[in-house]
C-alpha cells in the first residue's frame, strides 16, 4: 500500500432533516438501514413545537461506505 494514494472505500456523511410523525421517521430511518453501504447514525435529534404536534421535526447525521471513483466496469 502507498501511505500517499488515498483509500478506494470512502465514508460520505448525509446530515438529514425530517418532519412528520414519529412512527413515520422511524420507519424512513429504518428502511436507511436497510441500504447497502449503511453504517450507521452518527447523531440524532428529534424534537417538536405545541403548534405543530404530532408532526415532529427531526436531524440526523448518517454515515455510508462506498467506494471511491466507478468501479462498475
């Protein structure tokens, strides 16, 4: 391994922001994990306003493995 050339496996992070019910988040981040090249929720908060309940609003940062350039040939 050349210590200059960068890995060919890369770690994108998606920074997520969501609104709807609980159960329908849950249900989005549920079917995220399912994706090839998950890895996993790096943080995550849910929070709401009295005016909007039970709509929720929510940010989350989701970390994936893919690999670097098009290895599809």
């Amino acid at each position: 391994n050349d210590s200059q050339q960068s890995p060919a496996l890369i770690k994108p992070v998606l920074d997520i922001g969501l609104k709807g019910r609980f159960l329908d988040i849950a249900k989005f981040l549920e079917g995220m994990e399912r994706q090839k090249g998950f890895k996993r929720i790096a943080d995550g908060k849910v929070s709401y306003a009295d005016k909007d309940y039970p709509v929720l609003t929510g940010k989350f940062l989701i970390e994936f493995r893919a690999w670097k350039g098009d290895y599809s040939h």
